[in-house]
C-alpha cells in the first residue's frame, strides 16, 4: 500500500504525539539525573526534587505542542 495523499493536520497529530512521548523519555532522564543525593546547601534537595517533576511535566507538554506546531506548516 502507497499512500499519496495525507492530512496535514493527521501528521500533525501523529507527529505531537510522538515528540510528547519523546519528551516523556526526556524528561524521566532529567528527572533521573536531578537527584544527587540531597543536594548542596539548604534547599538544594528540594531544588532537585522540584526540577525533576517539572521535566517531568513541562517536557512532554513542551516537545508535544512543538512537534505539532513545526510538524503542521506547509511545505
């Protein structure tokens, strides 16, 4: 099967998809590598802790819309 025609905004979707579970992969890494054992000075533990949940949201939301928004242009 060929396909010869397809919906800008089907690749759209497929390619945020994609780029939000790649973000996800990102940030479960950089939530990974956030956390060094407690942190330097006061506060540097919750710094870390604060910073790996965020990747953990902000990433795949980021690399989703992105994918999208690139993805979705005409060419």
């Amino acid at each position: 099967m060929i396909v010869r025609r397809l919906s800008p905004l089907s690749f759209a979707k497929v390619s945020g998809i994609v780029y939000a579970i790649l973000g996800m992969i990102a940030g479960v890494m950089f939530a990974l590598f956030s956390h060094d054992g407690g942190g330097r000075g006061p506060g540097g533990a919750f710094f870390n802790a604060v910073f790996g949940v965020g990747a953990l949201v902000f990433m795949p939301i980021a690399y989703g819309v992105m994918g999208f928004v690139l993805s979705s242009g005409k060419r």
